[in-house]
C-alpha cells in the first residue's frame, strides 16, 4: 500500500462555509445526461448554486451504470452530487408548463439533447433566450450542433478515436491505438463548460445579457490534444523539424515489486536520474546529454533505464530519487490511491453520508477558496429520482391540488429507486 501517514485532523475553521462560496444565489437547470453536463453543473454546484436536475420518468441513465443501491450509482452520485431532483416528462404538455416556470427563474440552462432535439420541444435556444434575456443557455453535442456527424450517435470512445486521443496513446508493444478506460472526452467537455459558464455570468455581471454556449466533446478534446499530442501539426507555412511524437518516452517502469513513472526533460534531473541508478556516466553519453539528444535516441535510452530500475524496490527508489531531486511517482493500483500519503494529507477524498445508500467516498472538489483556505468545500448529496419534485413545485407557487395532481402523473415522482 502506498504511504502510511495519518490523516491530519479536520481544520474545521478553515473550511469554506456556503455563504462564502463564489456562485451562490445562482439558479442552474440541468436538463443534461451521463457525464459531459451533469459534471459541469456538479462543479457549479460545489461552488455554490443551487442545481435542479431534470430527469425523465426512467431517470438519467448514469443511474444505472456501474455499482448502484437502488438509483444511485456510483458514477450517478460522483456527478449530480449537491443537486436536487425533479422529474418532468417533456412530450407532456402541462410538464412543459413546469419546465417553463423553472426557467424564468433560472440564471442557466444545460442541456446534452442531439442537435435539434430541444427546438423540437419548443426549448430551442432563440425561443428560451428571446423570452429570458439574462438566460445562459448551453448546449452540449458530440461533434457540433451541425455539420457531417452531428446527428450521429456519440460516446466518448467515438470522440477519443475521431480526435487522434486514441492514436496518441499507442499500445508499447504493438503499437495499435488504444481507447483510454475513462471517460475522459465527457470529462475534458464538462471541465470547460463550468468554465465557460463561470466567464458567461461575469459578462452578463458587466452587460446584463445572458449568451449561449456550444460545446462539443471533439472541440473540448482537440484543444486538451494540441499543446503537446498535435504538436508537430502546429506550424503551417513554414514547418520546423519534427520532433518524435510526445510522449514516446512516458512510460511506466517495472520494479521488483511493482511500478514507478518518471521525466527528466531538465539535464540536472537527468544526471540525478543517473546518479541515484548508479551509471552516472550515462549523462554525459553524447546520445542522451541532452534533452534533445535523448528524444532522438530514446529507442536506446529506455530499455537501459528499464533494466536499471528492474534491480529495485519501488518505495526504496522513489524514496531516494525523489530526495535527489527526480521526478518520479510510486504507479498506485486504484486501491492503493486512497491511502497514498499526499492524498491523505490534502484530504482530496472525503466520506459523505448517502443516506439509505451508507456513506460514500467522493474527491472534494479540486478548488479551494479563500484567503490560506487550507480545505476545499464539501462535496454535497446526490438526488434519489425525483426527490426533491414536491418541494421544487411548492416554490414555484403552486397549490396542493396542482402539486398533487403533478405528481399523480408522475411529474415529480417522489422517493423512487430507493435501496
């Protein structure tokens, strides 16, 4: 297991209360599916607004995806934590009507429909933003809002294959392109939508107008590909030499019991490198004394280190290369992650209780706020489907008979999928 230091105790005076949360007092509605919006809106609400989330009858679909009591899965909750829950059925009419009322008294919309599918339903951007000008309407698509793949189907392994992701990240025996295990496309999408929502809401502070947002997942992911993964394609007109593709030396080295990653692209963390393998010389070979040198021989270089780093144990050498200055990381299994000693002691992963679901473990949110604020806010609790419906329509204005009526026809079903 990696690490062994204790946690330190809560500093529960530095925590970041809600009044001091930057986006308090902001209403979103999240009318968006899986991952790409429901990750945005989760960020927002980690930092303050108030999210509803708008789930059809059968539910958002990440509810039953992966390890699950009930309607809460774990991928559910790591994305619509500190939201609440209503369901609205929009080929419903009167569920329209509902759908309505929320947005005009929301700051923003996020919606993840295929192109088209929101305008069908007569929630198109230009109609919703014509009638609410201060409106921050997003979209979020696959490939765009139009052109040759929009209507098509999308997931993330279809944007990292199409974005060169895939091929970026070659198998190192084979050299076939690899489909990364995560969602990381959806991932990279919603990261820029909260930022690009966060900046929406400061222009509207200064001109009193809300805007709409596009994003795509291949736009999200060819920006997170161009600064390193794409590099040789940058220059146009006049290309330099190319450099070997990014990334061919990364790789992570076999221990005797088990794994570690390291890069030296500085020549003094080379040599320290070097040093503390025992073959200081190796620096000063004229194929690797120099980070240029060594991307151009690193077909020599690897299996050289890979042979010397085989010869020990992986905390002894990270221990003592880390001392010398290397960069270098201990390969953590996924279970070994929750007891590593840094993680522990930022407090990254933090217990939430879920209710009828026990107690969960979620990342706090990465941000942290105020002045030598040492701890980021609690992450918040996930919705079971519906939840939150009476409450929702009771704050719209609604009377008893119209509530009950709603619920009746399964606008705003309450308590179901419980454990």
């Amino acid at each position: 297991m990696a690490g062994g230091a204790d946690p330190p105790e809560e500093e529960t005076s530095l925590s970041v209360q809600p009044s001091e949360l930057p986006l308090r007092g902001i209403r979103v509605l999240d009318l968006s599916a899986v991952i790409s919006g429901p990750m945005a809106t989760a960020l927002l609400a980690d930092q303050g607004a108030e999210v509803i989330k708008v789930e059809p009858p059968a539910g958002d679909q990440s509810r039953r995806i992966g390890p699950a009591h009930g309607d809460l899965s774990a991928m559910f909750i790591g994305v619509n934590r500190g939201k609440r829950s209503i369901v609205l059925d929009l080929k419903r009419p009167d569920h329209l009507e509902v759908l309505h009322d929320l947005v005009a008294r929301a700051d923003v919309l996020v919606e993840n429909f295929r192109p088209g599918a929101m305008a069908r339903l007569g929630l198109g951007a230009d109609t919703l933003c014509a009638v609410h000008p201060r409106l921050i309407y997003v979209s979020i698509s696959g490939f765009g809002q139009s052109g040759p793949y929009a209507a098509a189907r999308v997931y993330d392994a279809v944007i990292q294959a199409v974005s060169g992701i895939s091929a970026s990240h070659p198998n190192q025996i084979s050299g076939e392109p690899t489909i990364l295990a995560t969602t990381v496309c959806d991932k990279l999408t919603a990261l820029n939508a909260a930022q690009a929502i966060s900046a929406a809401l400061f222009a509207r502070e200064r001109s009193g107008l809300g805007t709409r947002l596009q994003l795509s997942m291949l736009d999200a992911a060819l920006a997170f590909q161009w600064p390193d993964a794409m590099n040789n394609l940058s220059f146009v007109s006049k290309p330099p030499q190319a450099f070997p593709e990014f990334g061919v030396r990364q790789r992570a080295y076999k221990t005797r019991d088990g794994h570690v990653a390291t890069m030296t692209p500085q020549q003094d963390e080379f040599a320290a490198l070097c040093r503390g393998l025992g073959h200081p010389e190796l620096a000063a070979d004229p194929r690797f004394c120099s980070g240029d040198a060594r991307r151009h021989n690193v077909a020599e270089l690897v299996p050289l280190l890979a042979a010397l780093i085989a010869e020990h144990d992986t905390d002894e050498l990270v221990d003592s290369l880390r001392a010398a200055g290397v960069p270098i990381g201990r390969v953590n299994q996924r279970h070994e992650v929750i007891s590593d000693a840094q993680v522990l002691h930022n407090r990254a992963l933090v217990e939430v209780d879920q209710g009828d679901a026990g107690t969960v473990r979620l990342a706090r949110p990465a941000a942290r706020f105020g002045i030598g604020a040492q701890v980021a806010p609690m992450p918040g609790v996930a919705p079971r489907l519906g939840e939150h419906g009476r409450a929702v329509l009771a704050e719209l204005g609604y009377d008893e008979a119209r509530i009950d009526a709603l619920l009746a026809l399964g606008a705003a079903a309450e308590g179901a999928g419980h454990a």
